[in-house]
C-alpha cells in the first residue's frame, strides 16, 4: 500500500511527460497517418508555449510529489533520485523562461525557483519530524517567497502584476501542501484528488504566463 | 532517523543548489562592455544588477536604483565573505542608495535577500 502512491504517481508523471512530448512533437506535423484520432497540434508559437510551460509546471507539481513522498517514506536513494529529476525539471523551466528573457533572466530566475523547493523541503522536513514551529517557518518562507516571485515575474512583464502571480503561487505553494500533508498522514484516498488539484492548478499559472509573453512580445509569438 | 533528515535537506540543497557557497561567481552581465563615467548608474531590474560589472573612476559616485517591486539590499563583499562596507536596503520599486567610491580596486556586492545577485564595481 506504502508504495501504491510512488507507482502510481510514477505511472502519471511518465503519462503527463509523454504526453507532453507528443503535443509538443506533433504540432509540428499535425495528426499521423492513417490515425482515426485527431491528435492535438499547436498551430501557432504562442500556443506552443502555452504547451511547453503547462508540461513543465504541470511535471514539476507531479515530480515534486514523488520527492515529498520519498522523502516522509524515509527512502533516502529514491528521494535523491526524485530531487535530481526535480532540479533537472527546475533547469527545464528556467530554460524557457530564458529562452524569452535571455541568458541573464535565465541564471537570475534558476536560484529564485529553486529556493520555493529548499522551503517545500524545509516544509517536509517539520511535518516528518511533527515540528509545529518548522513547519510554520516554512510556510512564513513560502508566503514571503510568492512576493518574491510575484515581483521577479511583474519585473519582467508589465502584462503580469505582482500580486496577481503572487496569488496563483500562493494557491501552488497551498495545494501542494494539502498533497504534503495527506502523505504525512498516510491518507492515501486523499493524496490522488490533492494531487490531480495540485497539478491541475499549475494550468492558471502557465497560462497566463504564456498569454502574458505572447502580448509582450506579438512578433516573435505571431501565428505562423 | 535524524541522520536520515540531515541526509535528505543536504541532497536537497546540494541538487537544487540552494546553498550560496555552492552558487557560481558573481552574475557578470555579458549584454555590453564595462562602462567607465563618473556619476554612473546601476539598476536593480528582475532580480539582477545592471550591468553586472561597472568600471568607474576613483572619486566616482556610484548609484543604484532598484526597479523591482520587492525590497533587495546592496552589500557589500560576497554571500560567503560580507566585508561590511556598506549594506543598504532598497525597500522597493524607486529606492536608492548612493556611494562615493575614492579608492580604487574591485568592489564585489550582492543582494542579501537574493544571494544569487551580485555585482562587481572596479574602480580605477
């Protein structure tokens, strides 16, 4: 039962990443042939990212979730493993950010990303050890930290006011806590519905971020 | 168990490189060459000073403007080695912090709150 959870989050974060990839990869040649099924194609590079940032936010939540619970399972080697896919995700999405912003925003964002992720592990580490105080340190952290990302993001695009992204973040940082929170308590009907809301949620952040970009910048995100 | 704790937030910070002894050197701006003017200007903009590395000359006042909307601090030295020259917060989107920089050598700074930010001024 233990490990239900891990294979089944292993199962979805393997769906979620191939499925990606086949929207991404087929918007470029439309539907297969001979396919009866109309596979999804993004006809224009705004659509496009909308794509690519919902995958990476949507892998993030689902990556992160298979590292929070390796990490309160107590399995050190899994954990690590999880941590490195997640950090390996973290570059991914810093990547696309810098593939609009450039280089600098790029190496700017990367560190401010994985600070959210030092806290959500602080977070884990006060509810295994049933630290009351860490974990609300943690949580103070994350709070300050959605200002911090509210105002990197407004920064960058006027089209996204801070406390706008600092709201959706703030709503991430929560969802994923309720899915911390019922893998503590080994609420194993309840991890899935928080964890498909956790996931879900990333969609009202990579949206507006793509919708918000292409605004920004209407000739390099033009249709084709 | 501890140990196991312990294990797990040193993975997490090794990967995701949270520790700042772990980060890179200073943020160097590549976008331009360094600029020599007295009275110059360095903004704070998306968690970045810009530009990265000033040259100016001894005597020079140097200016910094944070444009984000979040408080960032100008300290001097690095995250690992703070040397206590100056350690100014920029409380928000408009604050400034001015110096006088008379004698000449390389100035590193960063921003406190995100010590990933950092910056070079070399005074000649």
């Amino acid at each position: 039962m233990k490990n239900s959870f891990v294979r089944l989050t292993g199962v979805v974060t393997i769906a979620t990443v191939l499925s990606a990839g086949c929207g991404m990869a087929t918007s470029h040649y439309g539907a297969m042939p001979g396919s009866t099924m109309a596979m999804a194609t993004s006809s224009t590079k705004a659509a496009d990212l909308k794509t690519g940032l919902n995958a990476l936010l949507g892998e993030h939540v689902l990556v992160a979730a298979v590292a929070t619970s390796h990490a309160l399972g107590g399995r050190e080697a899994a954990f690590k493993g999880a941590a490195a896919g997640l950090d390996a995700n973290s570059v991914e999405i810093a990547r696309a950010i810098g593939s609009v912003y450039g280089a600098d925003a790029e190496k700017a964002f990367l560190p401010l990303w994985r600070r959210h992720i030092g806290f959500v592990v602080d977070y884990v580490g006060g509810v295994a050890a049933k630290d009351k105080a860490k974990q609300d340190n943690a949580v103070n952290d994350l709070v300050q930290y959605t200002q911090d990302f509210g105002a990197f993001l407004s920064s960058a695009n006027p089209n996204l006011p801070k406390a706008v992204v600092a709201d959706l973040v703030k709503s991430h940082v929560l969802t994923l806590k309720d899915v911390i929170d019922a893998q503590a308590a080994r609420d194993w009907q309840k991890v899935y519905p928080a964890l498909r809301a956790a996931a879900a949620h990333m969609q009202m952040i990579a949206d507006p971020l793509a919708d918000a970009i292409a605004k920004q910048f209407p000739a390099k995100f033009a249709a084709r | 168990m501890k140990r196991f704790w312990q294990s797990v937030g040193l993975a997490a910070v090794t990967v995701m490189g949270v520790v700042p002894a772990l980060a890179a050197g200073p943020l160097v701006s590549q976008a331009a060459d360094p600029q020599k003017e007295p009275g110059s200007a360095i903004t704070i903009r998306v968690f970045q000073f810009q530009p990265g590395q000033l040259d100016v000359k001894a005597g020079s006042r140097v200016t910094w403007t944070n444009q984000d909307d979040i408080e960032h601090t100008v300290t001097s030295g690095t995250p690992e080695r703070p040397d206590g020259r100056f350690n100014t917060r920029l409380s928000g989107k408009g604050a400034t912090f001015s110096s006088t920089f008379t004698q000449p050598g390389t100035y590193s700074y960063f921003c406190n709150r995100h010590p990933s930010m950092r910056g070079q001024l070399r005074v000649n």
